[in-house]
C-alpha cells in the first residue's frame, strides 16, 4: 500500500510542478520488495526529495531515507539497524543478504554517502566502535553521529524550519492524502496483521 501511495504522491507533485518533496519518516521498517519500490520510485523523480526523519529511519526506513536527495532529522532521531529477517525473525538467505548489502551500499553511493556506514548498518561483521556498533552488532546513527559521517544534513524540529534551512517557501505546503484505500492496505501488510 505505501509503495503505490509514494508513487502517487510523486505524480501528482510533478502534476502540481512541486518545487520539493519532502518525506516524512518515522517507521522501524517493512517489506523489502515495497523498500525497493519505493526507492526505485524517488531515484526516478525529476523534483528533488528530501527524507524527515522524524523519531526513527530504521531496517527498510533507512534504505529509503538513503535513496532521497537529501536527509535531515529531527532532534533524538535514529537512523540504521537495517538487517533484514524473515517473517519468522530469522536472519534472511545469503542470497537475500547479498542482495540488501549491494542495494544499501548503491544507495549510500547514490547521494555521495560513504558506503561503509550503510554496510555497518546490515552487517554485523563491520567494526565501528566508535560509533556503537563493535564487531556482532548493528550500526545505529543518531543525530549528531549522523550529520558528523554525512548521513544527515541537518537537525531540525520540524518541515517549516526543514524548508527554511532549504530557502524555500512555507506558504504553499501541500500534503499527499493517504486515502482510505492505502490505509486499509497498509493495516493488512502490517507485519503484526499478516500472521492473524
């Protein structure tokens, strides 16, 4: 549901000649397939996205904050700990691992980001002490550690003072309306709904 939803609201942005997009984030993550739709969807915009993460970009939600133009996060936020597991928990097939290491790697390259911290992010065998992930843990950035390795451009509380830091104009914010079909979409894929 929120693959098509993004794809809408792409559309209708380029329909209404939106000068931005701004994506807000704040998810602990969700199906591979529909990340890399999504991703496939703001790669292929022609009007410039920037990803709010506002609280958490974490597991899939990481990989498509990487995919936007640019990022910025509200203050206490967290961007990483994007391994992906099965829906029983289980860590995912090799096959599945290789896949989601070359896809968070391109989409840190994408954007200019050193790749090594969006590996760091999906495996554990990556050391990064420094930054709370020694060797056997997950890469996990907030705020600050985030704007210091380049994964985030700024901190703001909130979009107006996002799109003032950006120079552009507060008076003509449009927001993309979910609709109630995408709702009932997303509560049925829901990785808590799905097993029921």
């Amino acid at each position: 549901g929120l693959s098509q939803y993004i794809k809408k609201a792409i559309s209708e942005a380029k329909s209404n000649n939106v000068s931005q997009i701004v994506l807000e984030i704040d998810t602990l993550g969700g199906e591979v397939e529909a990340a890399l739709e999504i991703a496939d969807s703001l790669r292929a915009s022609d009007i410039p996205i920037t990803a709010f993460i506002n609280k958490r970009a974490i597991s899939a939600g990481a990989y498509i904050a990487l995919n936007a133009d640019d990022i910025y996060m509200a203050p206490g936020s967290k961007i990483g700990s994007a391994a992906i597991i099965t829906g029983d928990g289980n860590a995912a097939d090799d096959k599945s691992q290789s896949l989601w290491l070359a896809e968070m790697k391109e989409a840190a390259e994408h954007n200019g980001r050193d790749p090594k911290f969006a590996l760091a992010m999906v495996d554990k065998e990556i050391d990064l002490p420094e930054y709370g992930a020694a060797k056997g843990d997950l890469l996990t950035l907030e705020t600050k550690q985030a704007k210091d390795v380049g994964y985030s451009e700024g901190t703001v509380e909130n979009i107006h003072e996002l799109l003032e830091q950006k120079k552009l104009s507060t008076d003509a914010i449009t927001y993309a309306d979910e609709g109630l079909a995408v709702k009932i979409a997303r509560f049925l894929t829901n990785p808590v709904v799905v097993p029921i």
